[in-house]
C-alpha cells in the first residue's frame, strides 16, 4: 500500500450532519487518523436518518468510511478532562457548534492550546465566529438564499431551482479542509498552531466568484439569464426527440464553429451570443430532431463541448468515473453501499473502509492515553464515556 501524505496526523472531530464530516472525510482519505468525538446518547445526529442500508443511514455510511468513534461525555469534568488529554495528541481539531459552545464546554480554542500550542482548531458556524448574524441558525438552502446563489438558480420567471448538492455546507468543509493543511504545515514550521474560523455563508459568497464577475461587468440579467446560466444559445441546455436534455457548451468560437460543421446548419453560425427568442427556437427545434442516442453517436465523432445529461445512476456507472476510481467500492464486512471517491485518492487503493459504531473505539483509543480497563469501568458508570461495539 503507497504512502498517503497525511499518514501519523490525528484529527479530533467533534462535528456532526456533513461539513465537518466531508472536512474529515478527505482528510481521513489522505491518510489522517480521524476519531469523532461524539456524545453518548447516540452520537452524531445523522446516525439515525434515512434511507437506510443495511439498517444504516445512507449519509452517515458516505461521509464516515475509515473514522473511529469515541463516545464522551464533554458535560463532565472527567469527559473534558479526557478530551484535554486526547487533544494533546492531536494536529487539528474541527468542531461545528454554535458560536461559544465549546468555550463554555471548556474545550475551545484557548483550552487545548494551553496543553497543545501547535493545534490547528478549525469552527465550522452558519455565519462565522462574529458579525450580527453570527448566532442566527440556517441549513445550506438559506445560506444560498442570502448568498444570492439560489436566486440565480432556474429558469426566468421560475421559483429558483434547489440545487441538488449543498454547496454551502460542501464549500465551506472544502476551505476548511484547505485551512487546516496550510496550518498544518505551518506549525510544523513553527511549533505555533491556529485557530480557523469558517462560515457557510462565506463559503458560498466566494463561490460566486462568476457571477459577481458578471454582475460587476454590469450585467443584470438574473435567474437564467447570465452569460453562464442560459443567456445564450450557445451555452443551455435542451430536449431530444426522445425527451431526454442535452447540455451545449460551445463558448470558444471553435467550438462553436465545430458544432455548426457537425450538425450541417452553417446558418446558426451568427447566433452564438444571441439572446432572441426565435433563436433559442432554432437551436431547441435542432436538438428536438435526434434522440439522445443519436446525439450521443454523434457527438463521438466530433470536437465540440455537448454532452447527453446523465442520471445520478448514469453517471456511477460512467466508465470514464469509473476508471478515474471515483466510485469505491465497499469494504468487506461494511454494508453494501458504495461511496464517491476522492479526487485525490491514490487510484491503487479502491475499498472504502468501515464506519465506526458508535463509541466502537473509546477503549482502543483511551487505552492509547494509558488508562486501564478498571479505569474505564468506573468512567462508563460515572456517565463519562461509552464503549459501543
């Protein structure tokens, strides 16, 4: 098995639903030794929701492969105290809570840097550690509702369309995930570590790079109507004869000029940047004459950005996703559901790892702290930790 750069790296994650697990989990999938960090009465909320596999929620099983679970009581000053002493052994540590939680739990930032000076502390919040919003609770649609991305997204004169990924919550576990490497180098340099303050509505803000592009440009065109979001023929997406969607991306005049070639129409050659109705009409009458499988024999042949829209389930059995290893599949012993794989990944190296059980490795990872089975006995009676299966 080949080396993965973040091999003898522990992170603590004490986050739950997705950012702070997608952060983990591709941290995790380049070699980080990920422990969540979880409460005992059952642990991380998406545990229990559906749909299930193998009596398993589906989202805990894609965002948890390879973890191991501690469960611990942070209410206690023994849980605490225990934490304390774990986090010593950590390089980072991603925690989710509102604003404030984990200092009153006494397991902030200033807390393990007193026992860990080169600890990279990353809080992953809805709006950020500060600002007047910084307490108000949101889920990713309305932190891409006041990103002004949900109001870009859809047809003109629709309701916006839901994005069916959650580009706030995946963004900002992505610049985490980006924050706590930087760091991470950086106290190995200088012994010092930091503490990283990521918000979701910030994440998705700087996804907007294009379209604030645009807007300051001065366009103002708004849902569905930007050079990137439908305003040209060029760029949009239509129906075949057979009622599937094919989307054309034939931006560069060569592309363009290589669409027209193929489909024999050199009449639609002035019409790439268009924005009349009756021209759309041209390209949708086009599409409208092939089905899908006649457009995707066609396009075999030529040179120009068009492709037939898959299903999700069309697109796990692409061969060109599958060669790439971006479906992994599971390891033996875990539940028979297959994970996306992570760009980065090794390609040698397919199987997805097991999701932990709940507290299924407090003792292992405890006992790496020095203490003794009796130990443990009195802590799990005292309400402090948990040791699931």
């Amino acid at each position: 098995m080949s080396h993965k750069p973040l091999e003898g790296v522990r992170i603590l994650d004490l986050s739950r639903l997705l950012p702070g697990p997608f952060c983990t989990l591709l941290l995790g999938d380049l070699g980080a030794e990920v422990i969540k960090v979880e409460d005992l009465e059952g642990g991380d909320y998406l545990r229990a929701w559906p749909p299930l596999v193998d009596g398993q929620s589906a989202y805990f099983l894609a965002l948890n492969a390879g973890k191991k679970s501690v469960a611990l009581n942070l209410k206690a000053p023994a849980g605490r105290e225990l934490f304390l002493k774990l986090a010593a052994t950590a390089g980072a540590i991603v925690e989710s809570f509102r604003p404030g939680t984990v200092d009153r739990l006494g397991v902030g930032y200033e807390a393990v840097k007193s026992v860990n000076p080169r600890i990279v502390y990353c809080s992953i919040s809805g709006f950020g550690q500060d600002g007047p919003d910084r307490d108000r609770a949101g889920h990713d649609l309305t932190y891409l509702a006041r990103s002004g991305i949900l109001g870009l997204c859809g047809r003109p004169g629709s309701l916006p369309a839901i994005p069916p990924v959650q580009i706030a919550d995946l963004s900002s576990a992505m610049f985490a995930a980006l924050g706590i490497l930087a760091h991470l180098r950086d106290s190995e340099r200088t012994g010092q570590g930091r503490y990283i303050d990521i918000g979701m509505l910030d994440s998705a803000v700087a996804w907007t790079v294009m379209p604030v592009a645009e807007y300051a440009a001065g366009e103002r065109g708004g849902r569905g109507r930007l050079p990137l979001t439908g305003k040209h023929p060029c760029y949009n997406v239509y129906r075949t004869r057979d009622g599937r969607d094919i989307a054309l991306s034939a931006l560069e005049p060569k592309f363009w000029r290589e669409f027209c070639r193929a489909v024999g129409r050199d009449d639609l050659l002035p019409l790439q940047f268009s924005e009349r109705p009756e021209d759309f009409a041209r390209l949708e009458a086009l599409f409208a004459g092939r089905t899908a499988e006649e457009w995707t024999a066609l396009l075999k042949e030529t040179d120009f950005c068009c492709e037939v829209v898959s299903t999700l389930g069309e697109a796990l059995d692409d061969a060109q996703v599958r060669h790439r290893g971006l479906v992994i599949a599971p390891s033996p012993g875990a539940p028979a559901a297959p994970r996306v794989g992570h760009p980065l990944r090794d390609r040698k190296e397919r199987e997805g790892g097991v999701c932990p059980g709940h507290g299924e490795h407090t003792a292992e990872v405890l006992s790496g702290l020095g203490l003794k089975s009796p130990e443990m006995d009195e802590l799990e009676a005292a309400g402090v930790i948990r040791r699931g299966w």
